[in-house]
C-alpha cells in the first residue's frame, strides 16, 4: 500500500523502519505536521512543519533511528506547546548551532586575512611589513578564541610591544601600526562571519592607547657644498648600476622603490617619460613622471651596454636581480664620512621640494613630481599629456641646478620672480584659471 501523498496517515515503526532511499529525496507524513525526509543517502530525518509570519518553516527535530517514531511525536508536542506560546524556535536553534560551531583562533583568522591582503595586490615589502609586526601580535593572542579577545587583553598585547626594543620611538610606532593591524583582522572576521555584528568594535582606535611618537623627518641637506659631495661621491661609483639608479632617485625624486623596481617597458626614450606602474608606487595608482635631459642620457648609457628584454630590470644587481633598500647603505654612509652631514635616500626627496619651492617653483606641480596629491585634486588640474609641461621643465630645471653645483659655478637654477611666474603660463607654473576656464568650457 502507497503511503505517500496522504496528510492524514499515521505512520508505524515498521514502516520508517521498512522505507528504503530513492534517487530524490521524499517525505512521509505522520500527521499533525510530523514528517519524515528521506535522502538518496538512507539518512531519515523527522522534520516540524510550521508557520510564522505567513512563512512556512521545517524545524528539524531528530534523525531516525537515534530518535524512534514516539519520540519524534513527544518532541513534536514540546515545540508545538512553544510556538503557541510565541517563542522562536528557529532563532534559538540557530544559536545553538552557533555556540556548538568551533571558533577561529587569532593566528587562522590573521593569515585568512593577509592571504586576502596579498590578493588585493598589495606591494611586496607592505606584505613583509605586515609580517614582520604579526610577529609582535600572534605570540600573545594567536591561540585564542578570536570571539573571546577582551578589549583589556588587546590593549595589553599592544602595550607589551613598546618594552621591546632600544629604540623607543621606532618600536611606539610599531605598536600603533600593530595595533592597526589587530583592528583589521578584527574588521575581517566580522565581515566574514567569525564575529557577530558589530564585534569588531573592541579593537577599534586601539592605536591611540599608543604614546604617539616623536615625528622624525628623513634627514637631508640642502647646502651647495653638501650636495656637491653627494654628486662626487656618487662618481666614486661610477660603472655601478647601483650609482645609476641613486642618480636616478635625485633626478627624478622618486621613491627608492620605484627606481629599484623599474622596469625597461616604463621607460618611454621617444617622449622623456617614465610610467610607474601602480604596483610599484606607495599611492597604488600609476604615476607618470617627465625625464630630464641628463637622466635620459643614464637611461640611454645603460640601455645600449647590452641587450634588454622589455621586462627586465632597470637597475639589477650582479645577480641580474632587484637591489634591497639596504644596498644603498654603503654610498650613504660614504657621503656622510666625506661631507659630515646627515642624509638618508628619502631624503633627496626632501632636499627636491625644499629647494625648487625656495627658488620660486610651483608648489603643486611639485607635489605631483612627489606623488603627493590626492586623487581628486591630481584629476581637476593635470591628464596625463597636457599638464606635464610644467614637470618637465621642473625636473630639467633641478638636473641643470644639480649639474651647475657639481661643476662649482656659481649660479645654479634661475630664481622665478612672482611677475615671471605669471608671465610663463606655458613654463613652470600651472594657470588654474586657465584650466577651470577649459574644464567649464568642455562641460558646456
């Protein structure tokens, strides 16, 4: 005898024992909203149906045979009593199979999130960076329940961090970094279900438990006689592609990075251009920079020394491979020795701004030179071919400046004057009236 497809029939031991699986699941009915669900795998699941909100649910009770048909119609009773009463069965079973789900630990959580970072296309030496200060976190607070962190046991993992180290200043900044990190993880596991809503809120600006250090500007110079034995030690190392990509580095007032990454494809000998890839620069968007006169001529020496594959390095070390920000170290160290003055590579930054903005320069054509401005304001007054005019002449101005205290004149890059400034619309300065007149005159 079928008993599928009738509401009303009463179901007996012998036949949930008897039923056997098919190729789709299919339910029996014991009546009073008892079902019985069978699945392709034998499983025999006793299932309550119900409605709440105009909304039909299945509330699973039990599996057979660990739960007998009498059984099934006890709990069934039970949790009809409850719904009468207007609890939510379903919430309280969802939170029970929470509470029974096992929790990520700190550590599986950070390494999820960093795998996710490295996906992002983050910079090699920001992932390193992230690494490195894991370090600090994870011995502290990797074994735990990330669901059972306090506020209390993160403020004193980011406080123990600062009693390490000599170097108090360095190792605060660390900590409020560290901290940042935590907050990030902490965001991530939200965000994929590890916390509840609004769980990450413990670690936030947990980097202001932090004293803030003592800022340090990178050490730089901006005296003729100083730069002049900058430039004369860098001839010490003449033939070394390590001067080159230093040369490089001052020309052009990149980041160190930017130089030691780059790549012969960037480097564009027809129009004077050298396109950074995002990848490489510290904003993550690409970054256009116009070439001198003299770091053409370093490009052009280099390039035609040997065969070049369009991808191969700019820059490579004897190994044909990327120079680390420490091969600079020696050079540096050098320069200090002859000149006694303090410099660091950023700072040629540095001693670029200081002085073009001295010599009367203008101040945002500069910051674009340094990848300094925002995005927003970079796309209202420059597109990648009509404002680079103003940089051009900028950094051929800062190579004939340079070349000028090298060869100890005198007179180095012309001063501009507040009426020059004005007069050379098409030279170093950007007219911004001009170019809301154009931007106004294309909307309309």
């Amino acid at each position: 005898m079928s008993i599928q497809g009738k509401s009303n029939y009463r179901l007996t031991e012998r036949v949930v024992l008897d039923v056997q699986p098919r190729e789709k699941q299919f339910t029996l009915t014991d009546g009073n909203n008892l079902d019985l669900r069978v699945l392709p795998s034998g499983k025999k699941i006793w299932l309550l149906r119900y409605v709440v909100d105009f909304k039909r649910h299945n509330l699973k009770l039990g599996e057979y045979p660990q739960m007998s048909l009498a059984l099934a119609r006890v709990e069934r009773d039970k949790q009809q009593a409850r719904l009468k009463r207007g609890d939510d069965i379903a919430d309280e079973r969802r939170q029970e199979k929470e509470k029974a789900k096992p929790k990520e630990k700190f550590s599986s959580l950070a390494n999820k999130w960093l795998e996710h970072m490295k996906r992002s296309g983050h910079a090699e030496n920001y992932i390193k960076a992230i690494i490195c200060r894991l370090g600090y976190i994870t011995p502290q607070i990797g074994k735990l329940e990330i669901t059972r962190i306090d506020r209390e046991t993160l403020v004193k993992t980011v406080q123990k961090i600062i009693t390490k180290g000599d170097k108090k200043d360095d190792i605060r900044e660390s900590a409020r970094r560290a901290a940042d990190i935590i907050c990030q993880v902490f965001q991530y596991a939200e965000n994929t279900g590890n916390l509840p809503s609004g769980g990450s809120y413990i670690a936030t600006k947990l980097r202001k438990v932090i004293p803030s250090p003592e800022i340090r500007h990178f050490a730089t110079t901006t005296e003729n006689a100083d730069i002049r034995v900058i430039l004369d030690v860098l001839n010490e190392y003449k033939g070394n592609t390590l001067q080159y990509c230093l040369k490089m580095i001052i020309l052009t007032a990149c980041r160190s990075g930017e130089a030691r990454r780059a790549r012969w494809c960037e480097i564009d000998f027809e129009n004077a251009l050298w396109t950074i890839p995002k990848e490489h620069m510290k904003c993550r968007k690409e970054h256009i920079s116009p070439l001198s006169r003299q770091a053409l001529e370093i490009l052009k020496e280099l390039y035609q020394s040997e065969d070049h594959a369009p991808d191969s390095l700019v820059f490579p070390n004897l190994h044909g491979k990327e120079y680390s920000d420490a091969a600079f170290t020696k050079i540096i160290n050098r320069m200090k020795e002859k000149g006694h003055f303090d410099i660091t590579v950023h700072g040629f930054r540095s001693m670029f701004s200081t002085i073009m903005n001295e010599r009367g320069y203008n101040g945002d054509a500069i910051e674009m030179q340094l990848a300094h401005m925002s995005g927003d304001r970079i796309r209202a007054i420059y597109n990648r071919a009509k404002y680079i005019e103003p940089r051009r002449e900028l950094v051929q101005a800062w190579a004939d400046h340079l070349d000028t205290i090298a060869n100890r004149q005198s007179e180095a890059a012309p001063m501009l004057t507040k009426s020059s400034q004005h007069s050379e619309q098409s030279g170093n300065v950007i007219d911004f009236y001009a170019i809301c007149n154009e931007l106004k005159s294309k909307c309309n």
